[in-house]
C-alpha cells in the first residue's frame, strides 16, 4: 500500500528565509505521525504545503499518490487548521458547506451524526459566536464529514476541556484503526505520545528526528503492571514499589517474572504489563536544547 503523504526532500523559501530544508518522511495510511518542534521549526508550513496551500519552493512529495495540488486527492483530504474561520450560519450549515466543496451531499441526519460524533451537540446558534473549543470541535466535524483518507490536524485540542481532549485522543485511535492516515501537529507532548505511531521533530526548518516513539524515547528498563483484585501485605510492599497509579507496579525488566510470580501467589489478577518509556516532553527539551547549538544529521 503506498503512502498517503510523502515529502522527498522538500524545501521553503520566503525570500532570504527558509522555512523548510529538505525534509523527507512519509505517512502510511492507518498511521498517526506527530510532527512536534519549537515555535519557528516549520510545522504549519509543512502542513500548508502538505494541504496545498503553499508551494515548495525545491523537491517533490506526493497527497495520497497525486501532486498536493491535485483536485481530486484534496477532495480525500481532511484538514482542521489551528485557529479556524466560519460564515455566519449554524453549525449545520458550515458543516454542509464544507461537504459541497468535496462533492458531497451529506443528508441532516449524517451531518448531525458527525456533531455528535466530536461531542457538539449545540447546532443552532451562528458559530461565530462558539466559544473556541466549540470551534474545534465544528472543525474537526468538517474535517471528517466526507470520510478523509488522509488528515492534517493543526493543534485540534488546544481549547478543549480536558473530557474534550480525551474524546479527540479516541476519536484519532478509531479513525487510525480505520485505516486514516493522520498528520497531528500539537503543542500538547503528552496527547502527542498517547497516540502517535511516529515522531516527526522539526528544528528550525529541518528534519532532525524522525522514527518510532519508542525507538527515539528508549526503555527505562522498568515496566508498569497493572493488577487487580490485589490487596499485597506488607512484606510485598517493602518489596517492590507502586507507581503512582492505584493499581500499577514499576518494577525492573529483569524482575517482572519473579513480581507476577509473587502477586499471583497472593491472588493477583493481571491486566497488563507495558514498558514505561522515557518522557517526551522531556526528550523535546533536550532535542531542542541539543540543535539550537549547531545543525546535526536527522536521526531515525
């Protein structure tokens, strides 16, 4: 299956300042790359570019196998951009508007479906008048109401309440597994982690770090275990440490056997065992405070 983005050594020039500097990486339809870097590192121009609204100023790249300007991949393309501008109307009409420019002719009852999908539920008011998390939300419902192969989301969650950024954080998963392709730029490392498959880190308009979150972040050597139904004495906690999640042990890799072996024997039940990974927002620092040094090669 091809790639739904790539960028081959795509670069951007505004005058005498360059935005991008042959940036390469790819999207794989079911997968979700994060493209994180400082304020200035290139990430809305990526986007633009990715959505053809820009063009590159050197190298190629493709939107779902066609050029980024070609009509009928961008019909493919979802995009929710950082701060998003309706018409006046409800939020029916702005979502039905933005179907028709795809082709589409989406019934009231499949708009609606998509409100509520992203949890917006006030449809009547003029959406100029929507709180900004509101917004996002109307965005995000515009973005997928023709079925996008492809999405290119500019900080969807930044004015969300935090049930509104967990509701996003499952929405993207259902949409992954569905076989989306989804290019997620945000600010929010955390949600950033939770759901990419791939770290794009972008640094003054270059490609540093690109490749598996768990391959960029490493092993702690630690995993945290989740048990219930436990209720260790305290002989086993002297033993071994609780995260601090009720529920959830860190304990060493090499320990893990003789831990499940011991909680077992004490009328455990096991949920699950994952490795605990180093941080990214920490990594972010670092990366950041590593480059703004010196120019480094990208590192996958």
């Amino acid at each position: 299956m091809s790639p739904a983005l790539v960028f081959d050594h795509i670069s951007k020039q505004f005058g005498k300042t360059l935005a991008l500097g042959d940036v390469s990486f790819a999207v794989e339809p079911g997968e979700i790359v994060g493209l994180v870097g400082p304020n200035g590192a290139g990430k809305t121009t990526t986007m633009q570019i990715a959505a053809g609204f820009l063009l590159a100023s050197s190298g190629t790249g493709s939107l779902l196998g066609r050029s980024f300007q070609d009509a009928t991949a961008r019909q493919q393309l979802g995009f929710v951009p950082d701060a998003p501008v309706f018409f006046a109307g409800n939020a029916c009409d702005a979502v039905r508007f933005a179907a028709q420019l795809s082709d589409r002719n989406p019934t009231q009852q499949v708009i609606e479906q998509a409100l509520r999908r992203v949890g917006l539920t006030q449809w009547t008011r003029d959406v100029r008048r929507f709180s900004r998390g509101m917004q996002q939300r109307l965005a995000l419902a515009i973005a997928l109401i023709h079925r996008p192969k492809l999405l290119i989301l500019d900080e969807p969650s930044s004015a969300l309440d935090p049930q509104g950024v967990l509701d996003v954080r499952s929405l993207l998963k259902e949409l992954r597994a569905a076989g989306t392709a989804i290019l997620l730029s945000s600010h929010q490392l955390n949600e950033v982690a939770q759901v990419s498959d791939r770290i794009a880190f972008l640094h003054e308009g270059r490609l540093l770090r690109f490749g598996r979150l768990d391959d960029l972040l490493g092993s702690k050597g630690e995993s945290d275990i989740v048990l219930q139904n436990f209720m260790p004495r305290a002989a086993f906690r002297q033993r071994w440490r609780e995260a601090n999640v009720p529920g959830t042990w860190r304990v060493p890799a090499d320990d893990v056997r003789s831990f499940l072996e011991a909680a077992w024997a004490e009328g455990a039940e096991l949920i699950s065992v994952l490795p605990v990974q180093g941080d990214l927002t920490a990594a972010f620092i670092e990366w950041t405070r590593t480059e703004a040094s010196g120019s480094a090669e990208p590192r996958a």
